[in-house]
C-alpha cells in the first residue's frame, strides 16, 4: 500500500493526483502540504498548511513514515528574474526534499518538471536550465528512487480548473488527448501511484511514458 505526501494540490497537476489517490484502493495514506486548504476531504486525507516553505521545523516530524511524495509546487518562469525563479523552483523544492529525505531516506521522490527541461544547464531558456539544475540535484540526493515527471500539455479532467488557456480551448481537448505528446490530469496521477508503488526504469518521464503508466 502506498502512502504518499503531495504537495500543490490546490493546483491543477497536484489535484488531479489528489483525486486519483483518494479513489485508489492502493493508496492508503495521502498527507497534502500545502500554502492554502485545497477544499476536500476524505478519511485517507490529511492536511498540513505551512506558511513558509523555507522553514519546515514546526512541521518535519510529521512528514515521517511515508512512502512516496509527489511533488507538483511550482510557479510560471513568465514576468520572474532568474533569481525570482531559482529561489521557488530550485531553492524551495531543494529544502523540502532534503528534510523528507533526512526521515524518509527510503522514499520514491517524484518531482513535476515540464516538456523542454535542460538537463545540461547551459540552453539559452532560464527556466529549462532551472528547471534542469533542480532535477539533477534532486537525483543526487540519495532517495530509494527519484522520478522526473515531463508532461507538456495537460489536459484537466473531473471538474478540475486549469488555467484560461484550457478553458478555451476545452473543445480541443478530445483532439488533443489523440497527440502523444499529450496527458491529462487522470493519467498523471495513475502514473504517480504506479511510479510510487513500482517505480520506473527511467529517471526521466515523458508524457509517452506518463501515459503508458497510466492504468
């Protein structure tokens, strides 16, 4: 049985792993980490709010005796200086993820990169070089396993909201889910319970490999 900590379930990625948790009979435990309450409850569900990232010390202990995390936090490269960028993208994720290795060393790490992330850190787009340098770091850190999740377009189903770009374009949405390089919310979250559960020969997943996984 899984038991998972996910973090972002307020946004689109994470919530749609959220759901599928909730629903799976191999999932026993999820704990949600979390700036704001995501507005769901479920007797598998437990909620941490946390005010700063940063400063996990109120909080670590309890982040003990799981199995996986999911980890979709994130924010857009769009109007950020590099710095801005690296501090949530980089710095934020890297904290979190050495305090749940320093109690969970056994876990599955699943961290929500994105389509186009630079694993050479030296392309000309900032956010894929970030991007790129938080990956790396985070498969060196010495978890059972680590998995990069690289999703492109996601397409939000079972109510979730995505951002107006998918609202939009919500007629296209069957037509998209025909492209490989297409996943959506289900599928997502069935291959982070497989990944958590199973695992992965690749570090690195593709939307392909996203979308085989699913169940």
């Amino acid at each position: 049985m899984l038991k998972i900590i996910i973090t972002g379930s307020t946004g689109m990625v994470g919530k749609g792993a959220l759901l599928e948790c909730i629903e799976s009979d191999e999932v026993s435990e999820v704990l949600l980490v979390n700036r704001r309450p995501v507005g769901i409850t479920h007797p598998k569900m437990k909620e941490l709010l946390v005010k700063d990232f940063f400063d996990l010390s109120e909080i670590e202990y309890q982040l003990k005796g799981y199995s996986a995390c999911f980890f979709s936090l994130g924010i857009s490269a769009v109007g950020k200086s590099e710095d801005e960028y690296t501090k949530i993208t980089y710095d934020l994720t890297m904290n979190f993820a050495r305090v749940l290795h320093k109690h969970n060393p056994g876990m599955t790490f699943m961290y929500v990169s994105g389509q186009g992330t630079d694993s050479t850190e030296a392309g000309k787009m900032m956010w894929a070089r970030v991007k790129g340098k938080t990956e790396n770091d985070l498969l060196k850190l010495g978890f059972k396993a680590s998995h990069m999740f690289r999703p492109g377009l996601i397409v939000p189903k079972k109510g979730i909201e995505g951002q107006w770009f998918y609202t939009i374009t919500r007629p296209l949405h069957s037509l998209f889910l025909k492209l490989k390089s297409v996943t959506d919310t289900v599928r997502i979250g069935q291959a982070a319970i497989k990944v958590g559960l199973d695992g992965h020969k690749k570090a690195i997943l593709n939307p392909e490999d996203i979308n085989a996984l699913a169940l």
